[in-house]
C-alpha cells in the first residue's frame, strides 16, 4: 500500500484544502539526494499518510496546534544536487543500513519518484565556466519554474548539503552554498541554512541579504553533541561548578565522515560546537573536538565527550557522556519542522533573521542564548506569536 493509497483512504480533510492549487508549500533542498533530505521527503510521506508517529517533529507537540503552519500533506519536495543516484534508490540504500524502516521505500515509491522528477543538476561542477551571476539566474530560474508549474503559495529553500570549508577572504568566487542561497533570494524564497557552510553570510550577499525581505534562519543543525552541550553546559554554569576542559571525539562515516575527512570542512564544523560553550562560559574551555571519518559506520555516528569540572573545595570531578545516533534520522524531523516554521513566517509578513528558531541551531541567525530551556521557550513564544497570526 502506497503513502498516497493510504491517505485515500483517511477520512480526514486537509487543512484549508492542502492539497488544491495555490495552497501547497515547496520545500527545495540544495543536496537534495542525500542522506537528510531523503529521510525527510520519505518520512513526510509517511507521516502525511499515517504510517508512522512525527517522532522527533516538535511542531506536531501541542503548543504549534492552530498556529497556521501548512500541513505535512501540502508540501512538495525538490531540489538541487551533483548526484545522480534516483531518489528511490538511495530510500533504499538508507532502508538496508537501518536509517529507514525496511518497506517504507516502497510504501512511499509514489512520492519518491515525484520529488526525483523535480531534482535539477546542481554546482558549480569542475570546469564550469559560467559566473557567479549566471550561476545564481539558473538556480533561481529553477525554483520559479518548480513554484509555477505546481502553483504553489511559497517555497522554503533548505541547504542540507555537505560541510564545505570556509572560503579565504581573497577568494574572488562565491562559495557554492551562498550561490544557492542567493539564488533564494532572488526566486523570493525564505531560506534555512542546516549547514555549517557560508550560505548567506558571505559578504558579498550583506545587501541583498538586508533588503530581501524574507525570513531566513541557521546555521548549522544541532542534531547531537552540540544539542547535548546546549544543555549541560548550563547547568556547570547555574551550580556554580567550573569547567577546567572539554573535550570531544565523532566517529562518523556515509557523506558526512567523507566530506569532513577534509581538514577545512572539519574545521568549519567544529567552530559551531565550540561556539555553544563559548557563548554560555564567556570563554571557551581548554580542550578540541575530533572527528574521524570511519566509513564502516555508514550513516550512524557515536560523539563521545569528557568534561573536567571542580567541585566545593576543589574536588576534581569528570562526566562523560556517549551519544550514539543516526544523524539523518535525527535531522530530518527538524529540517521538516523548519520548512513549516520559514513558510508560516513568510505567509505572516515576517522578514529578516528569525532568532526565535535558534532553537535548532549551533551558530543561530540573529544572535540568541546558546542554553536550549531559553531557546525553547523562546520557541514557545513564537508559536503563540503565530498563533495570534493566524
């Protein structure tokens, strides 16, 4: 039985007509044959059609009910990618390496196939010799193309493409994901950037970036280590125990641990989980993250961290913490959460950086407290801010 059999069979009716022309929401991933976006574009579907719970999706909680987000069964998916390998099959490559459960491809085959359809060649490949500017018409030209032909209300643009190293400040070429995200701008989409990669903070994008009046959020997803970080670290603080080192290891493999085996991508990485205890401790503690690529782990990863703290009268004390996940499955509920979120803020008038949704966040757009109660809370306030929008 397919996704889409199984919602034909659901007496429930789509929200304000989800499905009609006008008011679906596109959802456009720049690395849009990965390991994120398809657990995402799957599991929407599944979701939509009742196969299984949103676990991990925190605008289907009940604090986001009647605050005017679309719903599940209304987006549509797309994308840019320099891959080739047809969305199905990757579902099913991720289904035999335990990221998706084993039938789910073929239950939502119907819905992969549509969103492979609007995949479009992405870049800059080698030996393009095409310029910044032509690059950023043909990104844009695709997303309008996508929106007309499905005649939909808006789309979100959502980078979850590999970690690129952070451009040198003479590179006279913008780096691929701020092409994509000026491309965004340019097609009147709000944009998120999941990634630790420059997107729309290269300075060559400050202008349009100040007058293009959408909602935009990021950088960097925080999916693990980090999200764990954002919690503890605060507590140190709040009970007045020091922290004298801390210090972390990923063992990584799939996309992720190839693309972050180079030194630069690592590197721009590991400045936004370094970035959470700095903010929260005023200075950052001694002690480096490391990441090792280890293919074997396919899409799973194990993040260990080992934190050195005094106690009253200076008892040295250590907490370790593991954490062992699969970081598509932990992202994907928060990259659909924030295609709702962006769209809602752009259907409600919103512009600018959205600070409210540092929440998701290690290096936040819009400056916001790294301890995640605050995030959340300010999250909360946000839905009732939609909510009174609606």
């Amino acid at each position: 039985m397919t996704a889409h059999a199984a919602r034909e069979g659901r007496t429930e009716t789509p929200r304000h007509g989800a499905d009609s022309p006008g008011h679906r929401t596109g959802v456009w991933f720049i690395g849009a044959r990965g390991s994120v976006a398809t657990t995402a574009t799957a599991g929407c579907a599944a979701i939509a059609a009742g196969l299984h719970p949103p676990t991990g999706m925190v605008t289907e909680t009940p604090p986001f009910a009647d605050t005017g987000l679309p719903p599940l069964a209304s987006l549509v998916f797309g994308g840019h990618d320099i891959l080739d390998c047809p969305l199905p099959k990757r579902a099913e490559a991720l289904a035999e390496g335990g990221v998706l459960p084993y039938r789910l491809p073929t239950a939502v085959r119907s819905e992969l196939d549509a969103a492979d359809a609007e995949i479009r060649p992405g870049g800059p490949l080698p030996g393009d010799t095409r310029t910044d500017q032509q690059i950023i018409a043909a990104f844009a030209a695709d997303l309008t193309d996508f929106a007309h032909r499905h005649e939909l209300a808006r789309t979100v643009v959502i980078n979850v493409s590999s970690t690129e190293p952070a451009p040198g400040p003479d590179d006279p070429r913008l780096p691929a994901s701020s092409l994509y995200a000026a491309a965004a701008l340019r097609a009147g989409c709000s944009y998120v950037n999941f990634t630790p990669s420059t997107g729309l903070r290269a300075p060559g994008l400050a202008d349009d970036v100040a007058d293009c009046g959408l909602p935009h959020a990021g950088r960097d997803g925080k999916t693990g280590q980090t999200l764990l970080r954002s919690v503890l670290a605060p507590m140190f603080l709040q009970r007045a125990l020091p922290v004298r080192a801390w210090s972390g290891s990923n063992l990584l493999g799939g996309g992720d641990g190839a693309a972050l085996a180079d030194p630069a991508a690592a590197a721009a990485k590991n400045a936004g989980k370094e970035r959470v205890l700095a903010d929260t401790f005023g200075t950052a503690p001694e002690g480096e993250v490391h990441i090792d690529d280890v293919q074997a782990m396919g899409d799973w990863k194990t993040a260990w961290d080992h934190i050195a703290f005094d106690g009253f009268l200076g008892s040295r004390m250590v907490l370790q913490t593991i954490w062992q996940g699969c970081d598509s499955a932990l992202a994907a509920p928060l990259v659909l959460d924030l295609a709702r979120l962006l769209a809602r803020s752009h259907e409600a008038g919103l512009s600018g950086p959205r600070p409210e949704l540092g929440f998701y966040f290690k290096d936040p757009d819009g400056g916001t407290s790294p301890a995640l109660a605050e995030q959340y809370a300010a999250l909360l306030a946000f839905a009732e801010r939609l909510r009174g929008m609606a």
